[in-house]
C-alpha cells in the first residue's frame, strides 16, 4: 500500500520578528506571529486534504529553546485538535535536546495523544511497512554530521526507510558538520526529510527540504509550503507535490531607474496590483536618479507603502545625478544655494569615503524634498 506524509519543518514559533518595524498604527509582527501559530492548523487541513495520517516535522518546531509555556500549551492543544493525524516533531537547532531539555520534557510529559517527540536517534515504527529514523540535534551548534548515525539504524527487512533530520547538505563553515550528501544511498533511504533550509529545495528525488511552511525572510520570493510525499513501497521513487501553506509573501523586487524617468510611475508598475495586506516588499533601487526624481520616488513610497504588511526602500546603490535646473529649485543663490553647492561637492569627491559622499548626497536630497514640501 501506498504510504503518505506530510514533510515540513522550521515552524520557529514563537518567533518575534524584532527585525521588522513596527508602524505606528500597525501590528504587523503580531500578524507574523499568529500567521505561524495558525500554519499548525493549515499543515493538518493539507494533511486531511492528501490523505495523510502523519506530518513529519524536520526540526527548530519552536524559534527558542525555552518558549513560554502559554506558547507550548497553544501549540500543543492546536496539534491535538487535528486528533487523527500524528505529529513527529524532531529537535533541531534552536530547540535542540540540551539547550530546550525543559521543553521536551513537558512534550513528553503534556503532549496529546497524537503528538511523538523524537528525542532518540533510534528506529521508530511510523505505520505497517514503514520504520522512521529520526536525527535529533543534541547541540546548537555542532562540528558532526547530524546523520552519521543513519547507517548503523536497523529496521524491518521490507520495511520503507524514512529519515528526518535537521542540518546543511553544504557546511559553508567548513566545520565538518555538514549532512553527506550521499547520505540516502549509504543509510538505504527511501526518503530523507531535512529541515534547516528555510527555501523549498530538491537535493535529489529522494533527499527534500519543504522549506518553512509560513516564510520569515526576504529571500525566496514565495509563499511557504510544505510536502505531500507518497511512497509506493522500497526503492520507488518518492512522488512529491508541494502544498501553499504560507498565508504572508515576503518579496524582494529590483528597480532600476534612469534620469528624468518618471520614478513614481516606475516603482507603481512594479508593485503587485493583488493581496498588498498580505505581502512584505523590500524595494531595491539602482541606476540612476535625478533631485526631483528621488522626490517623486519617496512621494511614491509613502503613498503606496502603507497598503503592505510591510514595505521598504533600499536606495543604496541609487546614485544621485545632479542637475544645475535641480538646484535651482532649491534656490538661485545664498544661503541655501552654497549649501547645496557644498554638499554636492562632497556627494562627488573621489577623495572622500564612500560614506561620507551618501551621507552629503542624502541630505541634499532632503534639503531638495524640504524645500519641494507642499508642493502635489
């Protein structure tokens, strides 16, 4: 018979998001933070939806190691609702098994029926035919393969060989911790469930990250989803299908203007006409802009920003070109017309850090906004 599971992995609830700005009449990381307690729920209507009796949760379940025990007791009775599914959740590195010991003894000790916490590098039964192999990580950060155990594992003869675990295929540390990537033909997998990896990512037919299923960052440009896998029996080749699970996209989108383009126009072509409450956009600006350009760029953002969760503007690499016709809408001559003589001056000596060349060339783009104020 064919046995299906739902993969996912790096629920990080609890997760604050101190790294977004909170408006002043906003409550978008008390949105984040509830869109992630509410993927329990969107993981178990999947799971119901495939057919699936288990979701198989590849690890960092919880964003600390010691979540508060409002957030454990919510995320625990939302797992017990979904009564027919059976959740196996796997340590991980932020809630790994010697710095969150307290919390994966409350699992065991006030877990629902339907919950498995996986603290043992041990062969487990997951259902008839099929023996789970599970890796908890039992240090944050560790210089060992979390999976190097996995050949050594024994299970049924017959028996479908699954393995969740928690790590890189690649060590960019060059630690030795990475996962070897031939990890599921010297273990005889028939499927790796990896966690870690908070983008979608296929290491073969057999060794899958689902990625994150609700995103927390600005760098894979889609919603969160988890996998439905389907196994026909040993040695088949997995059957995959991603499930949307992601309730907020977090998008990052390039802009490159040039002098005396109409910026505002530009930046609106650009953004999504659809579901902009529900969409995170970090606009990243290059090329080049004239005074009143960036004027209408800035105009532009504060217009349209507000209707997203969230939005902003990198300008770094914007460069500033200047416009004798510019300057004179800041003034003919002066006071104000030698400051900004002065300070474009400095926005373009060579001899000057680059720094310091942004910060002459941002203040004169304010005194020109300053003095443009009122204006439609």
């Amino acid at each position: 018979m064919t046995l299906r599971f739902l993969h996912s992995s790096d629920l990080h609830l609890g997760r604050t998001f101190a790294n977004i700005p909170e408006p002043p009449d906003g409550n978008i990381r008390g949105r984040l933070m509830e869109a992630r307690h509410a993927a329990i729920a969107r993981l178990a209507d999947a799971a119901r939806a495939e057919g699936a009796a288990h979701i198989l949760l590849a690890g960092d379940t919880f964003d600390t190691a010691t979540p508060s025990p409002t957030l454990i007791r919510q995320s625990l009775a939302a797992m017990g609702e979904a009564a027919e599914i059976t959740w196996w959740l796997l340590p991980g590195n932020h809630d790994n098994l010697r710095d969150a010991e307290p919390l994966w003894e409350t699992l065991r000790r006030d877990a629902p029926g339907n919950l498995r916490a996986l603290t043992e590098a041990a062969p487990v039964p997951l259902a008839p035919g099929a023996t789970l192999l599970p890796c908890p990580v039992a240090w944050r950060a560790t210089g060992s393969d979390p999976t190097a155990s996995l050949p050594a594992m024994e299970s049924p003869e017959g028996d479908l060989r699954i393995a969740l675990a928690h790590g890189g295929i690649t060590d960019f540390t060059e630690s030795g911790g990475a996962i070897a990537p031939d990890r599921e033909r010297s273990a005889r997998l028939d499927y790796l469930a990896l966690g870690d990896w908070h983008g979608r990512m296929a290491v073969s037919a057999r060794t899958q990250y689902p990625g994150t299923p609700e995103q927390d960052r600005f760098k894979h440009n889609r919603r969160g989803v988890c996998l439905s896998v389907a196994l026909d029996g040993p040695g088949a080749t997995p059957q995959l299908r991603e499930i949307e699970t992601g309730a907020f996209l977090w998008e990052e989108a390039a802009l490159t203007l040039h002098p005396r383009q109409d910026a505002g126009a530009a930046l609106e072509a650009l953004l999504p006409a659809r579901g902009r409450r529900d969409i995170l956009l970090r606009v990243v600006a290059d090329g080049w802009a004239g005074l009143s350009d960036q004027l209408a760029l800035r105009r532009a953002v504060a217009r349209l920003g507000p209707e997203f969760a969230h939005f902003e503007l990198r300008s770094d690499a914007l460069g500033t070109q200047y416009d004798a016709a510019d300057l004179d809408e800041i003034d003919h001559a002066g006071a104000l017309r030698l400051a900004a003589n002065a300070l474009q001056d400095e926005a373009e000596d060579p001899a000057r850090a680059e720094a310091e060349r942004r910060v002459a060339g941002d203040a004169l783009v304010r005194l020109y906004a300053y003095m443009r104020e009122g204006e439609p």
